[in-house]
C-alpha cells in the first residue's frame, strides 16, 4: 500500500531525487493543490515531487521523503517517533496555521527540525465560510434543505442578523475580515483577545462579558495548550441562551460533548461547524444526528485564491530555506 502512494510521486524537471541536496516532496496533496503547486512552481525553484495520493498514512513518509529534507504536508500527522525515522528530514512546511494539531513542533525541533506555518493566506475565505456558517444557522436552511429532499415541507422561524451582536474569541486576520463583513450589515461587533489590541470600531471586552453578551459567537484562536478546551461546559452555560456557535478554526478548542448537550437542550440555538476533534468525522457521529447543526468539511479556506496564497507561501519557505543554507 505504501510502495503504490510513494510511486504516485512526480519528480519535476527530470532531475533525480538523488541528484541534489535541496530537494522538497509535497506528501498528500490532493488533485487542487497538486495542480497548483506544478502551475505555478518556477524553473528556477530545488526540485519537488508531488505525491497525488492525499491519504498518505504517517507510517508512509519515511518511504515517501526518501530522504528528502523539506517536507510540505497539508494534513497528514506526523508524530515524533515518525519524524526520527525520517533520514535527512529538517524542515516541515506546513500548509495553515494549525501545526500543533498534527505534530509536537518542540520535539520535532529537539530532533532538528524545523516546522514552518503559513498565515494569511486564506484569511478572507475562511471568514466568508463563517459569514455563510452564520447565515445558514440564523435561516436554518441546513434542516429545511434536508426535509425537503425527503419530501417534507418543513418552515422554519429564523434570526434576523442585523442589529445582533457577534462576538469574536480572538482576532487576527480572519476575525477582521469577518469584522468587516459583520459590520456591513449591521451588526454590533464585539472582541476578545489573548494580548490586547485595538481596532476602528470593534469594543474589546474580556472573555466572559462576550460569551454572555453576544447574539453569535465566532472563534478564531490557534489550537494551543492555553487554548484546547477553552469554550468548556462552564463556559458554554455563561452564553446566552438561543447564541449561535461558529467553529471555523480548530475543534478542540471547544469541549464537543459539552457543545452536544446544550444544542440538545437549546441553549444553543445553532452551530455551523467546518472543524471537530477527530477529522474526517466518523461515519454516524452524533452531530450528524442533531437538527441544530451545519456541518462543513474542514473546506472554509478552499477557494482558488487562498490556494494559489497558500502554494505560493510553502514555495516561498523553501526558497527561503534553501538562500540561508548558502
């Protein structure tokens, strides 16, 4: 099985992976990101090879690198016990943000590796992901569309979004972007973040005051130690009864069987979700089950122009890698 992925592998310009010391394999890109990475990679760039096969299990990298020294991955976890036996490996690109949610950077660093993020990249396409996410729970259209494919004619009350207030559980790029949309049709923005900033038009509140005081809730934080778990039961019960909840940035940064409850019970209203705690989500988990529920395909940042953002980026990290290695 290994041996048939890592033979999918296109090496570019001819040039053997054996032929020079800067080489990069991207290990699971899937037919988009394998096309734009051949589309818009320049002759002058260290050699890379494409493996097609995107369910490159983490067993197969070894095998997969073949000791190549850049690894660009996407979504395939790396442990650390696996990095070791990746002879010759010392730099991970890794496309996103959300490197801890798929390898230990410190122990990866311990062995001489370096892991490499990508911000920015896609940060006004996730945001337009969870202005639909708020949309489609305000409408409820998720649960319409579904009862009407099964013939049933199901009305349903909605949310009027203007004049709400969303709240926003942190604010980089993505937050501001979903700012910007927020405010153009009228909603009251509030925000919190880990270290203080400030920003044109957006009160800054602490933590607590957001989750009691906001209409929909918006997280937009990195999977850290700090904030694993940071949206707990506790929390949740502090919202205001019938809030809208939007994930589009990890899944574990929300207490899952806690979130299961309260849509059960209604304190939540609604979530619209593109992130959970074990992705792919298993076939039959129970929020496929709940009515209350949008689900997205860990797919907010899929578009065109964040992929072209975001190849461009890995390539740029390996450009960078290879001038400081002269």
């Amino acid at each position: 099985m290994t041996s048939s992925r890592t033979s999918s592998a296109v090496e570019l310009d001819g040039i053997p992976s054996s032929a020079t010391a800067w080489r990069a394999v991207f290990v699971d890109a899937n037919p988009t990101l394998a096309e734009v990475s051949l589309r818009i990679r320049r002759d002058d760039d260290l050699p890379l090879a494409v493996n097609r096969q995107p369910d490159i299990r983490p067993e197969g990298l070894p095998e997969a690198l073949a000791g190549a020294p850049i690894a660009i991955i996407d979504h395939t976890h790396l442990p650390t016990e696996v990095a070791y036996q990746c002879k010759g490996l010392r730099h991970v690109v890794f496309l996103g943000t959300g490197a801890r949610s798929y390898m230990n950077p410190e122990q990866l660093a311990e062995l001489g590796i370096t892991v490499h993020t990508i911000k920015g990249y896609g940060d006004t396409a996730v945001a337009e992901c969870a202005f639909a996410l708020m949309w489609a729970a305000a409408r409820n259209f998720s649960r319409m569309d579904r009862e009407m494919r099964a013939g049933n004619w199901l009305r349903s009350d909605a949310v009027q979004l203007t004049g709400k207030t969303i709240g926003l559980v942190g604010f980089g790029g993505i937050a501001q972007e979903l700012a910007r949309l927020a405010r153009g049709i009228g909603m009251r923005v509030i925000a919190w973040n880990r270290t203080p900033k400030t920003h044109a038009d957006i009160e800054f509140v602490d933590l607590d005051t957001l989750l009691r005081g906001s209409d929909v809730v918006s997280l937009h934080l990195l999977l850290t130690d700090e904030t694993r778990g940071l949206i707990s039961a506790g929390r949740i019960a502090s919202m205001r009864d019938g809030a809208i909840l939007i994930n589009t940035a990890r899944g574990a940064l929300v207490d899952e069987d806690a979130m299961v409850k309260a849509l059960g019970s209604g304190k939540l209203a609604h979530a619209g979700l593109d992130v959970f705690t074990v992705e792919p989500m298993p076939p039959g988990h129970l929020l496929t089950t709940l009515p209350n529920v949008t689900l997205s395909a860990h797919s907010a940042f899929r578009t065109p122009e964040a992929n072209n953002n975001l190849i461009e980026a890995a390539l740029d990290h390996c450009r960078r890698i290879v001038q400081s290695s002269n």
